[in-house]
C-alpha cells in the first residue's frame, strides 16, 4: 500500500524531474545564446577592422586632400602676386607713356598757338600799313 508519505515522494521526484528538464532546456538555450553571441562578437570584431582601415584610407586621403590644397594654394598665391606686380609694372609704364604723348602734344599745341599769335599779328601790321597808304586805299577801293 501507497502511503502518503511515497505519493508525495513520488510527486516531489516527478516535479524534480520537470525543473530538471526545465533546466536543462535553459541551460541549452543559453549556451546557444553564448555561441550566438561570441559569433556576433567576432563579427563585430572584423567589422570594426573593416572600419579602422577604412577610417585610416579617408584620414590618408583627407591628408593628402589638405596638402595638394596648400600647395594649389601658395601656387595661387604666388601667381596673383606676379600679375599683380606685372600689372603695377604695366599701369606705371602705361602712364609714362600718357605722359610723354601729353608732352608732345602739348609742345605741339604751344607750337602752334605761336605760330597764331604771329600770323595774327602779322595779319594787323599789315592791315595798319594797308590802311595808312593811301593808293592802296584807293585800289582797295575801286574794287
């Protein structure tokens, strides 16, 4: 005969044995869980491998960018400073030239401007003598 004492044995032995597989139902599932994760870890690990390397290439190349910037820029630089010296050079020769054409044209200028003044006062002495001779009066006026 079953006491109640073995039935309880018995049930305590039954729910040992459930928790038992319970356990080892969550103990497998963790060490898959582990594996997972340890794979996911090692992904992570060459992926971020695969980002060092590439963040080393742009830093590379971003350095290289900076450099050949510099150097287009001193080039620039460089250049805008001789067509500017070239342009100086250039005005200052260009109003030299103005300069000596005014000159000349001037000289020109004062050159004929004698020469009017002469005429003009050659044009009144002889009017004056003209006008005090008295046959060329008298001719002057028949015609």
């Amino acid at each position: 005969m079953a006491t109640s004492q073995d039935t309880n044995l018995h049930t305590v032995v039954a729910l040992l044995q459930q928790d038992m597989t319970i356990t080892k139902e969550a103990v497998a599932s963790l060490i898959n869980g582990q594996a997972k994760l340890n794979d996911i870890a090692a992904n992570l690990a060459q992926m971020l491998a695969v980002h060092n390397e590439q963040i080393g290439a742009a830093e590379a190349w971003s350095k290289d960018v900076r450099n050949d910037l510099k150097d287009h820029m001193l080039a620039t630089s460089k250049t805008f400073e001789r067509l500017f010296q070239q342009l100086d050079t250039n005005s200052h020769e260009l109003t030299q030239a103005m300069a000596q054409q005014f000159t000349k044209i001037d000289d020109r200028v004062s050159v004929l401007e004698k020469w009017k003044w002469l005429v003009m006062g050659g044009c009144l002495v002889a009017g004056a003598l003209l006008g005090k001779l008295s046959f060329v009066s008298a001719f002057l006026s028949l015609i």
